[in-house]
C-alpha cells in the first residue's frame, strides 16, 4: 500500500513517513503541491495525508483538484492540519476529505484511522448499487439514470450513495447531515443538495421522496 505525505514541515513529514513505514506502508513525501502533482500523475496512492498551510496550492485547493479529476477523486485523503477550528474542519470535509486531524496529533492515533481508511476503500471495491434507473458504480464513481451519465459533486455523489444503500428506508435529516457533512452543519445545505440532485437525475429525481418533518427516502412511489 502506498501512501503520499504532502507536507512543508520536515519534522512532521519525518514523523509521519517513519510510523508508515514501520506499519509496513510504503511512503513517499513531498514538500509543495508541485511536486506532488507531477508524481501523481505517474503512480496512484493508496491514500494521501495532506497538511494545509503550504507554500504554493494549499491543501484545500489541492484537495479540490484531486476531486475534480476523474482519476483522482476515489483517492482516500486525510487532512492533517494546524487550522483546528470546527469551521476548517467542515471546509475539509465539505471539500471531500475523507478525515480530518488536527495538530498535534497521536501517531498512533493517525496510523489506526489510515488503517480504517484502507480497510474502507478494499471492503468497497468494485461495487455497483442501483434502485430502478438509477445506477452508480463505485469502481468509476460514475452515475447513470434511465443510462445518461449523471454529473454530481462529491457531495451529492455522497448523498446519492447513502440514499442507494438505504432503499426505501426514512432517512433521517440528522442522520443524513451527521453522516455526509459532519457535525454542526445547517439544514439548509442538505435541502440545497437534495434539490440539485433532484434536478441533476431528471425524471427519476422524483424517487427522492421528502418525508415530512422527518427527512428523505428513495422508493418508487408515493
Ligand atoms: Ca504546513
């Protein structure tokens, strides 16, 4: 399993790649962005560490880029940075990191959620869910309805996955929010997302059924 540190403090970086290696990971370390966008280019990781503040693109902006490219979007990230407001830590999430740790941080705390991380991305695998004409593929991270691709943000493609696994079944509006967005995040974002997703699937957003006074279900008829 291989594992790329993108992080511009040298102690840190140290730190982090030796207690990967001794996990028997195999680990390669960058100092900026720059580099680390050249070499993904050439080798996929299995999972990214990414520190925040860093000089040229910071980490944000770099998470945005992996998952705005289709090749790269799958890639388990996993922030660790400085910036340890609940409000830095819901600007990661929301961007598509899959944790967030702040600094400093335990080692071993950090080398078990890589574990879990990878454990997730493995158990998923090649994993294709539907309900009628709805169709996501997991490998690609592709969606299809009535078999037109489907162009979702990661947060919708989230939210899409969570209704799929969930066939028929309430969703709470908590549940939904705890899971997908993380703690303290307003109710209006998820009635934003479930209109663009509604919308974004056409005629078959109907199957996204509002509950009222409760959340969401996806079934085929009122
Ligand atoms: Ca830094």
């Amino acid at each position: 399993m291989l594992i790329y540190i993108v992080e511009d403090e040298a102690n840190i970086r140290e730190l982090e790649s030796y207690a990967l290696e001794k996990n028997g990971f195999e680990v390669q370390c960058f100092e900026n962005s720059g580099d680390f966008y050249d070499s993904i280019k050439v080798r996929t990781p299995d999972l990214i560490l990414l520190d925040v503040m860093l000089p040229g693109d910071d980490g944000l902006t770099v998470l945005k880029k992996l998952r705005d490219d289709p090749a790269a979007a799958k890639i388990p990230v996993m922030i660790i940075s400085a910036k340890t407001t609940e409000l830095d830590r819901v600007k990661g999430l929301d961007l598509g990191a899959d944790d967030y740790m702040c600094k400093p941080f335990s080692v071993m705390e950090m080398i078990s959620r890589v574990k879990a991380r990878l454990r997730g991305v493995q158990n998923n695998k090649d994993e294709k869910i539907s309900f009628e004409n709805i169709t996501m593929s997991e490998d690609t991270r592709t969606v299809t309805a009535g078999g037109a691709p489907v162009e979702l943000t990661y947060k919708e493609y989230e939210l899409l996955k969570m209704f799929l696994a969930n066939p028929k079944i309430v969703l709470r509006r908590d549940d939904i929010l705890d899971r997908i967005w993380g703690h303290d995040s307003s109710g209006r974002t998820l009635d934003v997302h479930i209109r663009t997703l509604r919308a974004k699937l056409g005629e078959y957003g109907r199957y996204i059924i509002t509950v009222r006074n409760v959340g969401y279900k996806l079934d085929k008829d009122e």
